[in-house]
C-alpha cells in the first residue's frame, strides 16, 4: 500500500512501527486535531498503539483523537469518546510509564527512540482508562478529566509513553491525531507478521 510506505518507519519492541501523526518540538496544545495521519489496518489483526510524550516546563498535555474508517469525526480519546470507538474496534491494555526527562524537546521521532531506548530513570507506570490528560493551565478540547497520573510526583521534564492494543472490526484507512503540551506522536506497531499486501 503507497499510503503505509510513505509512513516514517522505526521499531518498538522489536516490531516495525510506522510513525502516523507527530507534533515535536516545545509548543502549547491546539484544542484540534491538526497534527494528523492516516494508516490502512486491516480487521482480524491486532495493533500496538503508542502515544509517546515529552514535557519541559509549565502546562503539560496529551490527547489522542481516532477517526474509524468510512466516518468524518475525530473521536478524543477521553472516557465517554473511547466507548464510541468500541463500535469500530477492540480497544484493550492501556497502560503508561512515564520517565524523567533531561534533554530538550524531540525534534524527531529518533529522538523519541533514542530517549526511551536509553533506559532513562522511571517515575510511575500503571494503568490508565484513556489517553486524555492536562494540567498545568493548559487543557486539551473538549477539556481533560484528570491531570496525569503522576503528576504528584513529577510536573514538569518528563517523557511518557501510552500503550494499548487495536483490534479494527472495520478494514481502511483509520485517522490518528495529536494535541499536546510539548511534543508527541503517534506509533502503529505491526505485530507478528508484516503487512501481506506491501508490495509493488
């Protein structure tokens, strides 16, 4: 598919990951979903999501929006949008861990790869019910039910990564998109076998 090859292309875990949506660099939030991608997943395969983070100082934010195949909206990732979604894919294993941050805001996703690649000093991981967190005088649109879940421990320089599995009920093209406070993006990682149908 020419749509998935011209994706940027890394590993996670030891899987290809083509990265979908990305906003790098030190900014505020949007309150849209501007920084967007489009990625075909086929239904009866299951995907790794990963929504990477990094936060220097001040407000701090991350939303992710989906928008299934054959539909028009952007759907947040918050509580009541995650529910929506559920009509068009299994959505399971969200789970965070988020780190301490010492260097500047990525300007790539190598240097998000670099950065978690590294073993950097860990501040939290758990659980969490949906990808949709600000704090800080910042927020996100529609607004963020909850700060992070750390963010008692640490507010500011860290680096976070949220993962959970997609199982599409729908084949095509599925929309993936960012705010956030600073940088992110967005990870599809191919598990197991590679796409059947990249070919010329």
């Amino acid at each position: 598919s020419a749509e998935i090859q011209s994706l940027p292309t890394t590993t996670w875990g030891g899987n290809t990951a083509y990265v979908v949506a990305h906003w790098y660099g030190g900014h505020g939030t949007s309150g849209s979903p501007g920084h967007n991608g489009y990625i075909h997943l086929a239904s009866g395969l299951t995907y790794k999501i990963v929504v990477r983070h990094e936060q220097g100082c001040c407000g701090r934010a991350i939303g992710l929006y989906i928008m299934p195949p054959g539909t028009s909206t952007w759907i947040p990732m918050n509580s009541q949008g995650i529910q929506s979604l559920r009509s068009y894919a299994e959505i399971s294993q969200m789970y965070m861990k988020a780190f301490s941050w010492n260097r500047g805001h990525p300007s790539s996703w190598t240097d998000f790869d670099n950065f978690f690649s590294s073993n950097p000093p860990q501040i939290w991981s758990g659980s969490v019910n949906y990808i949709w967190f600000a704090g800080g005088g910042v927020n996100l649109n529609p607004p963020a039910e909850s700060d992070f879940p750390f963010a008692n421990i640490r507010r500011e320089n860290f680096g976070d990564y949220i993962e959970f599995t997609l199982a599409p009920l729908i084949d095509g093209m599925w929309g993936f998109a960012v705010d956030s406070d600073d940088a992110s993006d967005v990870l599809v990682v191919i598990l197991g076998a590679p796409f059947s149908y990249i070919d010329e």
